[in-house]
C-alpha cells in the first residue's frame, strides 16, 4: 500500500513539474466604441459609427514557453487582429497578421523568427501618445505610421535579437529577408535600437530602413525606399507620467508630385514628427490625458504647388478603470492640415477624412476588456 501511494505520489509530482515546464497562455483584447466624425468624404458630412479598436486594436493571441534546461527556453507567440464590431479579420488571408514567431530565450537575450514588429514599435508604446490614444486614433499625426511608432508596421520573414536587461540598458537588432531571386537586397530591410529605463526615467531610440522589392521607376529593386529614425524620453513626475518623441522620417525613392494643388502627406519625401504629452493618475482607477502631435512634411514637386505642408493633431481625454481589465474611456481628437490633405484621425488611412485641408473633429466613447 505504501509503495503504491509513493508510486502515486512520484507520478503526480512529475506530472506538475511537466506542466511547469511548459505553457500556454490565451490572451487577447476586445475594443468597441462610438464614433462621432464632424467631417468625412467629399461632401465633408458628419458621421456616427460603431468602431472596433478606437484605443487599442482588438486582438486575440496565443504565447508558450517551454523550459529546455540550463537558463534556456524555447517560445512562440502568434496573434490575430480582428474588428469586432463585425467579427471580421483585420488583415484578409493572413490568419496572424499581427505576430507569428518562433525563438529562443535564456541568459544571451532573446531571438524570435516570423513575422513581427521592429523595435520603434516599442518607443511609441514607452514614449509617444500611442500609449494613452491608441495607435488608431493617432497613426495620421505619424505620417500616417511610416515612423512605425503607432503600431500596424510588420515585417515579414524577420529575424530581431534583443538583449537581456544590463542595469537598465537594452538593445534590439532586427533585419528582414526580402526574397528576392537574384537580387538580395530588394526588398532588404534592418533595424538598430536601444532603451535605457532607470526609476522614473526613461529614454530611447531606434532605427530602421527598408528597400524597395520591385521596380518603381525611376527607383529600381533595392534602392532605399524608407529611413526612420525616433528618439523618446518620459519622466514619471508622482502621478503624473510626461513623454515627448521626435521622428524624422525619409522615402528617398518617393516620385515628384505631378498634380497641382493639395497632396496626401504620405506623398512627401521627408517629414518630422514631434509628439508630446501627459498621463495624469488623479486616482488609482482614473486617468486624463492629452497629447500634441505636430508633422512638419516636405515635397518634392514636378509643377507648381506647395512644397511643404503640416498636420497638428490635439487629443484629450478620460479613461477610468471599472477594474484591472475592463475600463470606458471618452477621448476627443481635433486634426487641423495645412497645404496638404487632412488625413483624417481614424486609422489614418484616407477612408474617414475630411475632403481638402479642412479640419475634422472626432470624439469617441468606448468599452475595452482584456483578458
């Protein structure tokens, strides 16, 4: 009897540290909120909708670990972004568009293979207005996230290292294979950074430049096609947390505008980007917060018309915490253009904005539970 309870009693403690060993966590975020947009499309109409990812894109991920001995452990993480407010995926036939590596980990750093973010990805979420407005509602004040702080930039086939903490200080290198028979720097891409995070300081930066994978007269395969570099800091003053970033971002491989008159932004071929704001905890469970973002553009003309232009984007707002999870939020957001088109706020991508230069005001109430 007393070998067979110790036999139990073996297999039971065997089973445990199995399972110690080696997990999976399910995690994920569902974001829905309502919409008011003073200006939308040609005729510059208001519109309410119902929107999925206002502050925080919904997700829903899959992440493990497995302990192989000696400090060394083998992870996987992929991650699906989806809107929920239709039930449809982010990204049509691409299952995990917004994460899908294999890597390893242990006292080197870690190293993750797939399909990822790069490190800029990282001092939008520590130091820019992504991390209190969500990338969605910013991206526009980023030159529409071509400095790949505000989330949604990934890149395929990529290899990124990053190292262990040393007394504060990390490092990240990254690089992307482009594919492309015959040619091995088209469609190249590699990236550098660094971040150094001591108390309430913190302060980092990082680099990133992509090539071209095809033709795109006159820039050929594997000319430059985007160089991208950020620098943030933020200080937490007690309850109050203030960050800035600088971006200057280039597309060398950018074709002259031949149309006269107004351009989208994304048609420049250089443009700084200034991002500055405050997170004040007025208790445990309530935030309010606001941002400036300032994008300075310039463009390469072929006729006449402005060669510079600028948005400016303020974002102010409340979120307050019903408990760790869950929290309702009511965020309003003014984008003003100059001598270029208004990208619009919502996900910066032309769809909802204004017609022309004309400024365009939106104001969201949302629900957002993680688990």
């Amino acid at each position: 009897m007393k070998k067979t309870a110790f036999a139990i009693a073996v297999l039971a403690l065997a089973g445990a540290n199995a399972h110690a060993q080696s997990s999976v966590t399910v995690y994920g975020i569902v974001d829905v909120g309502v919409t008011y947009t003073s200006k939308v499309g040609a005729a510059n109409g208001s519109r309410m909708s119902l929107d999925s990812g206002d502050q925080s894109a919904s997700r829903i991920g899959f992440k493990g670990v497995e302990d192989l001995g000696g400090g060394l452990s083998a992870i996987f993480n992929v991650e699906n972004g989806f809107a929920a407010d239709t039930g449809a995926m982010t990204t049509a036939n691409t299952l995990f568009d917004r994460k899908s590596v294999v890597g390893l980990s242990g006292g080197f750093g870690t190293v993750t293979l797939g399909r990822q973010t790069d490190y800029l990805e990282d001092i939008g979420l520590k130091y820019t207005s992504v991390s209190t407005f969500g990338g969605n509602g910013t991206k526009a004040g980023h030159f529409n996230n071509l400095d790949r702080t505000a989330g949604g930039a990934r890149t395929d086939n990529s290899i990124r290292y990053d190292t262990t903490n040393m007394g504060g200080f990390t490092g990240s290198l990254f690089y992307g294979f482009g594919e492309v028979a015959g040619n091995n720097s088209a469609g190249q891409s590699f990236g550098i950074a660094a971040n150094y995070a001591n108390g309430p300081f913190g302060i980092g930066g990082g680099y990133y430049q992509t090539k071209l994978s095809a033709d795109a007269l006159p820039a050929h395969a594997g000319d430059t096609s985007l160089k991208t570099f950020s620098i943030g800091t933020s200080y937490q003053a007690g309850p109050v947390k203030l960050y800035g970033t600088w971006s200057q971002i280039k597309q060398p491989a950018a074709a002259a505008v031949t149309a006269t008159g107004l351009t989208n932004i994304t048609n420049a071929n250089k443009a700084n980007v200034f991002d500055v704001g405050a997170d004040y905890l007025i208790t445990p469970n309530l935030h309010l917060m606001g941002a400036v973002i300032y994008d300075r553009v310039s463009i390469k003309r072929a006729t006449a018309g402005s060669t510079s232009g600028s948005t400016t984007q303020l974002n102010v707002g409340v979120d307050y915490y019903l408990s760790k999870r869950t929290d309702v939020y009511a965020l309003y957001s003014n984008q003003r253009a100059k001598d270029v088109n208004n990208p619009g706020v919502i996900n910066a991508a032309y769809s909802s904005a204004p017609s022309g230069d004309a400024t365009e005001n939106v104001f969201r109430v949302g629900l957002r539970h993680r688990f």
